[in-house]
C-alpha cells in the first residue's frame, strides 16, 4: 500500500493483496499448525544475515512459535545499527542466543563449536524447530533456507515456499543424518 497510495492505486493494490492472501490461504494454516507452540531456532548467518533472520523471527511468532535467533551476525558496526532498528520500528523482542564458536569464526574447528554448541542449546527448548542450513544438523526438525531451496522467502511466494519447507523438515525429521557429510564438514568426529 505504501507503493500504491502515492500512485493512486490503492483500490487495484486492495484487490491484488485480497487475491494473493486467499491463495496462500492453506498455506498459512500449515504454517499455523506446524508451527504453533513450537520453538523456532533460527540461524541465519551467511548471506542475506541479520535482517531476515529478524524478520524470519517475526513470521514464526505470528505463527505460534516462540523464536530464538542463535548468532545474529552483523559483520560490521554500521550493520548492527539497521538491525537494531528494525527490532525497535518492528516491536519484536525475539531471544538471541550466541555461541562462543561465532567469536572465533574463520576454522573448521570454530564451525564444529558452533555445531556442537547449537545441538546442546535445542535440548533446552520445547519441541523446536530449525530453520538454517543444511550444513548444522542439530538433531531436530530442519527448515533448510539454502538458496537451491527455499528462495524467495518473502511475499507470497515466500509463505509457499516456507510452508513446503517446514512441512518437509516436519516429515524427515526422523531420517539420519549423515556421519560422512558432518566429517567432510567438521573432520573426524
């Protein structure tokens, strides 16, 4: 609407949201379904980072869940501030979790801390759920937001996308994971 009101569309602009929303209506209500009282772990700390973990944190608790945002990495000062900021203009006040493997990034051995770190947090946590990469496996259901995935993740497009995903991580929670991809990762364990 902000777009639409300048240009004298709103009507039009009305029209297109009422028939998006109606579309992704079941969509919606799996998300809904899936994601209500759970804990939604969200580790989001390669590109895009920051911002839409926040805003991933945001949709999950619409959702039913309860977030929490592990390592929220702005890799600079002048990023932190945008973060914050969308927080405050946003009224969200998710649970950020850090790890000590996030201050000692740059070696597979701190990557493997964090691992390890992040499987060890999810315990403390009722029903959770993970959205990130593939590349953790911490044991729980697992929302893989990897680009080959689950992009885009906003709009319309977006909620198909993220309701296909959860209800993938929902459905192969409980197949194996991988020793092999975690030493390939991690080195021998």
């Amino acid at each position: 609407m902000g777009v639409a009101t300048p240009l004298g569309l709103e009507k039009k602009a009305r029209e297109v949201i009422r028939r998006e929303t109606q579309q992704v209506a079941s969509e919606v209500e799996s998300l809904r379904r899936n994601l209500q009282g759970r804990t939604a772990i969200i580790e989001i700390a390669e590109f895009p980072g920051p911002i839409r973990a926040l805003s991933l944190a945001r949709m999950t608790e619409e959702l039913g869940a309860r977030p929490v945002v592990v390592n929220i990495h702005p890799y600079t000062i002048k990023e932190r501030l945008p973060s914050i900021k969308f927080l405050l203009e946003t009224g969200q006040n998710p649970e950020v979790m850090l790890t000590q493997g996030l201050f000692s990034l740059g070696s597979f051995a701190s990557s493997w801390q964090t691992e390890s770190e992040i499987e060890e947090l999810v315990t403390g946590y009722e029903d959770p759920i993970f959205f990130g990469t593939p590349m953790r496996q911490p044991g729980i259901p697992q929302v893989n937001l990897t680009k080959e995935k689950g992009f885009p993740q906003y709009g319309y497009p977006g909620v198909r996308n993220v309701a296909r995903l959860v209800e993938s991580a929902l459905a192969n929670a409980s197949r194996p994971r991988s020793r092999l991809f975690r030493e390939v990762l991690y080195g021998d364990l």
